[in-house]
C-alpha cells in the first residue's frame, strides 16, 4: 500500500468508528477485572478477620425474601455449653448487607414440669454484611434455631433450622419465600397490621411479613419438615352413613297409669290394717283392711231385706250400691249366703303392685273421698328426662333408646319414647320426654337417676373430623390441602355432630384433603398469613 492510499483509509470515517469501539470495550474489560479483583480483596479480608474461620460457598446460601443468607455453628456439632454462630447476609446481587438487625434463638420446648428453654446469641456486626455471636446451651437435647434478619429497609425476613448437640450441623427447615412484603403482621394476634418490621403491641413478639403472593393465592406453605415437626395429619372429606346421639339425662318414675288409688264413698273407721307399711308388695286380690261403717253396714241390711222379700228391683239397687262403696261380687253374694250383716267389712287390692302411700292405722277414723291408700304397679316405669330445643325436632314418640343406670354400672336397658311434651319449659327451655320401660326382674326403681342415648338417623352425609374445624366466632374454617406444600383456610358451614364427626353443609366435596391434627399449631407456626382476614 503506498503512502497515499495508507493516508487515506487512517481519514476514512469507517475505519475511525472500528478503533474508537475497540477502545471503549478494552476499557470496559479492564474495569470489570478491577472491580473483580476488588471484590475478592474485600470478602477476602472479610474472612480473614474472623475470629473463627468458616469456609463459605455460594451453594451455603440460602434466599429468603430479598436477601441471601448463610448460617454456620461452630463447632460443627453443637454441644452442651459455649457455641459460635457467624450469619453471612448479602443483597440480591450479592453485595454484602451492612447495618441489619439481626436475631438468633435457640429454644428447647417445655417437656413435663420443665419450662422451655432459650438459648439467644449476643450478635455483632464484625465486618460488611457478617454477623457473629456466642451462645450457651445449658443442657443436651433438640434446640430448634430461629433467625431474623431486618433492615431500615422495611426488609425482614426469618428462617428456622433443625439444631441439636451431639448433631454435626443444621437443617434449614423454613424461611421466608421471596417476593414483596404486603404487610407485618403477628403470628399470635392476627388483627395487628404494620407497614414496618417491628414488634407486636400485644405480646411484644417480632412481626412478620405477609407476602403479596400469599395474599393473592389464598393459601399458607407449611413444608413437610414443619408438618412433622408440629404434629400435621390430612385425611380426606368422605360420605358414609350418620346418626345423631342424642344423650339425655333424667329419672325412674312410676308409671301414672298404673296407679291405684283406694278411697271410700262413706265415714267410717279401719279394723284390721293388712297393707301396714308402705313398699310392701300386694297381689290382686289380697286383703288390705277391715272397715266399720253404720252407713255400710245399714246398707247391707237393707240388702238382704230386698233379698228375703224378692223386691228383684230393689235388690239390684242395693247390690249397685254395695259395689259403688268397694264390695265386690263376691262379698255380696257371700253376705246373701251367710244371710247377715258384717259389722267390719274387708276390702281387697284392685292388683298387683307396692304399697307407696299409707295414710291409715288400725282403729283410726276416715272420711269419705280420703285417700286411705297408694298402690303403684312397677312392672312397667316411666323416665322422665328433659330435651333442650335444638334436639326436639330430632325426637319423635315410638324411638327406641338404650338406658343406663348410675347405680348399676355395665347394664342396659331398653326404652321406647312415649311422649313429648307440646311446650317448653320457661326458664330451663327444655320439654320433658317420657320414655317407657319394662321393669323385667325388678332392677329399676323409682327416684333412679338414668341416661337415655336416643339415635336420630340422617343417611348418608359428607363428614369430616371434629378436631378438623376451628371455631373463630361464628365462623368455622378447616384447612384444605391444595398441594405443593400448599394449606388453604376454608370457612365451612357444618351441621350436627356425633362423638368423632361432624356434618359438612358447604364448602367441602367429597375427596378433599383437609387437615384433621394440628390445626392450631398451624395457625401459630405458619401465621395464617394467607388466611388472616378469614380469622
């Protein structure tokens, strides 16, 4: 190339362009090799000054929230007495994070009578974004850790790890997922809200963050590490035949219509008493007393006048008479034998039952209508028991019921339901339910307290587990296993209950997945972040 054509490609305006861009990107290489250099001068020194050095690598972080956390314990296995933990934070690009508050607490649970234990690290910022502290474990056993970073940010994230002494290392087991914060809120007291990291009001615990993400899906992640941990068991929403228990508590009582009443339509006075104590047992036909009467005995005479005259009318009169004043056939065609008025006349049981009223001696003087004696016939008795008004639609007269006796632990008995009365009670709300039953051996007894278990049948129904809802006011809400880790708060309208399932109305199908243990630990541990307008 000769002089002249070099001159004009170094004037040509292409060629000028290409040098002045390879210019520019050999700065920029050297920049970003200068900038390399420094950063690894800083992290560098960084460990260096640890009084305890630990081997990092980018594999030991963890991201929770918008930070980049690493937490090493040394020793390597945690023992009983001094321990050291350094806690590396660093931003999402992977800056060191200056200036955080951070926290870390180990706690060992209440076991028995011994209160829980806490183990908390005296934390120092040692140099950019690393955090140091030593704690005491003062005594072997699990010590689940806790740790909280927060910053002037409004940043706050925490993460929970699996710590035990003899144990060499730990387990992360949760920490705060990634994504905008949308509030602060308290694990135990819900209703409080903050827009800044901080402390609840109510109870003085750290707030955490409720996430955008968690609000708009509706559910709370709970890993299957933390389910083990507190106890979490799911099962599924089934139908199956249901039958509603219906207890009630009541008394033996006699049978009001197997009550004998004896009284007499004449003045008079008892002879011989026979029934002469109350709860002795009379057969029909047995002789109760003897009684003197002028008014019976002139009505006698004048019976066997009409007799021995064959006055047929007037015969049929006294004998009408003699029957309505407590003589039966018997007696009068024995007095038309014998020919001759008695002067102490008897009179016999109507049947068979138990004296349970005596209101006479021998000799003593009665009046007519008074009620001379009781007889209560036992083979069939009453219980009378009380029902409270949401069980009243459930009872109808014909059920059976199984009865237990206090006194009599083991035996049942059966009864059937007789009668419900048409009205409540107006102080207790409650109407009385009669139920009848056959006293076969003469082991029940009037005045015995009594336990009926009625069963209302409804069909088949879609039941879940009692311990499965939680009642929050007027509200009942079941957690449902949506997957992925994922729980979701479901408020669920339910019906009637038996001892171990409960009647599902709305808000369930059969074959979801709900859980049905744990539930408060649940809304403690995970803060029912996703579900706390629900509560």
């Amino acid at each position: 190339m000769t002089t002249l054509q070099r001159a004009l490609a170094m004037n040509n305006p292409s060629n000028k362009m290409k040098k002045e861009y390879v210019i520019g990107v050999s700065a920029l290489v050297a920049t970003l090799i200068v900038t390399f250099v420094a950063i690894q001068a800083d992290w560098g020194a960084m460990f260096s000054s640890l009084s305890h050095p630990i081997t990092t690598t980018n594999s030991d972080f963890v991201q929770a929230g918008p930070f980049q956390v690493a937490v090493n314990v040394e020793p390597g296995t945690p023992q009983v007495g001094e321990n050291r933990i350094v806690i590396l934070v660093r931003d999402q690009f992977g800056k060191p994070v200056s200036g955080a508050m951070v926290r870390a607490v180990g706690e060992m649970p209440a076991m028995g009578a011994m209160p829980a234990m806490r183990a908390q690290a005296d934390i120092q910022e040692s140099t950019a974004g690393v955090y140091e502290g030593d704690f005491d474990l003062p005594m072997a056993g699990s010590w689940p850790l806790a740790v909280d970073v927060a910053t002037d940010a409004g940043h706050h994230v925490d993460l929970a790890f699996d710590m035990a002494t003899g144990r060499e290392g730990i387990q992360l087991t949760t920490a705060t997922p990634s994504g905008d914060v949308a509030y602060y809120t308290c694990s135990m007291h819900p209703s409080v809200k903050s827009a800044t990291p901080g402390t609840c009001p109510i109870c003085g615990m750290n707030l955490v963050p409720v996430t955008r993400e968690e609000l708009q899906s509706g559910s709370v992640m709970v890993d299957e590490g933390r389910r083990q941990t507190i106890g979490v068991k799911t099962g599924e929403v089934i139908r199956a035949p249901f039958a509603v228990p219906i207890r009630l508590q009541g008394q033996i009582t006699y049978d009001e219509t197997r009550l004998s009443a004896i009284s007499l339509r004449f003045n008079g006075w008892i002879g011989d008493l026979f029934a002469d104590f109350e709860g002795k047992p009379v057969r029909k036909g047995d002789k109760l007393f003897t009684v003197y009467s002028p008014e019976l005995l002139s009505l006698q005479e004048e019976y066997l006048e009409s007799a021995k005259r064959s006055r047929q009318g007037l015969v049929n009169a006294s004998r009408k008479r003699l029957t309505l004043w407590g003589l039966n056939n018997a007696q009068i065609d024995w007095l038309e034998k014998q020919g001759k008025a008695q002067d102490y006349v008897p009179l016999f049981a109507p049947n068979d039952g138990v004296v349970i009223q005596k209101n006479i001696v021998a000799g003593a003087a009665f009046s007519q209508g008074q009620t001379l004696l009781q007889i209560a016939d036992l083979s069939s008795l009453w219980i009378e028991t009380f029902a409270y008004e949401q069980d009243l639609p459930l009872i109808e007269p014909g059920m059976s019921a199984s009865v237990r006796l206090t006194n009599i632990p083991g035996d049942e008995f059966t009864a059937t339901v007789m009668q419900v009365d048409p009205f409540l009670g107006e102080n207790t709300r409650t109407a009385r339910v009669r139920l009848q039953v056959v006293n076969v051996d003469g082991k029940l007894k009037p005045g015995l307290f009594a336990q009926a278990t009625l069963q209302s049948d409804f069909g088949e129904m879609l039941l879940i587990p009692k311990d499965a809802v939680l009642v929050s006011g007027e509200k009942r809400i079941v957690f449902k296993d949506i997957g992925e880790g994922r729980l979701k708060p479901v408020t669920v309208r339910t019906g009637y209950s038996d001892d171990e399932y409960v009647v599902v109305r709305k808000g369930l199908q059969e074959g979801d997945r709900i859980v049905t243990s744990g539930n408060f630990l649940i809304a403690a541990e995970s803060k029912l972040k996703a579900g706390v307008d629900q509560w």
